[in-house]
C-alpha cells in the first residue's frame, strides 16, 4: 500500500499490483533538486521495489516528466503493506 512520497502524504492510500510499473514524481516550487548522477543507472532492488536502468525522469518545463535520466532524484517512496 503506498502512502507517502517524499514528505507528502495522500489523503487516501493507493494501491500497488506487484510486478506493474508506478511513477512516483514531484514538483520542485523553486526550480531546484538535489541529484546523483548515475545514481540509478544500472538499476536497483531494495526489498519489494526495483527500479530498471536509467528509470529516473525529469522535466524543467511541463508536469509530467518526459526526459529519461541516470541520475538518482533523492526522493524515498515509503511502501506501507496492507493488514494481514
């Protein structure tokens, strides 16, 4: 169950289906980020999540990212399980 991203929560949880793709983004109101280059460009596996190579986007101009990136974006997405 996904919860939070970064330091915002939602108002409602959202739900996961293993093995699907989730883009998980946020929008700088200053114009700025902190970022590792090729920090994701082999890819990586932390328990349930795993992310492809070159799986970070970005956009400087639109809402949705359009542009594929190596580099590691810092932002943690905290995965909640649901009840058993």
């Amino acid at each position: 169950m996904w919860r939070q991203a970064g330091p915002a929560m939602f108002s409602q949880p959202v739900q996961m289906t293993a093995n699907t793709e989730c883009i998980v983004s946020y929008k700088s109101l200053t114009g700025t980020y902190s970022a590792t280059g090729s920090g994701l460009g082999s890819g990586l596996s932390v328990g349930p999540l795993r992310t492809v190579p070159d799986a970070c986007a970005y956009t400087h101009s639109a809402d949705f990212p359009g542009s594929r990136s190596t580099a590691s974006y810092l932002v943690d997405v905290i995965i909640t399980p649901p009840p058993a």
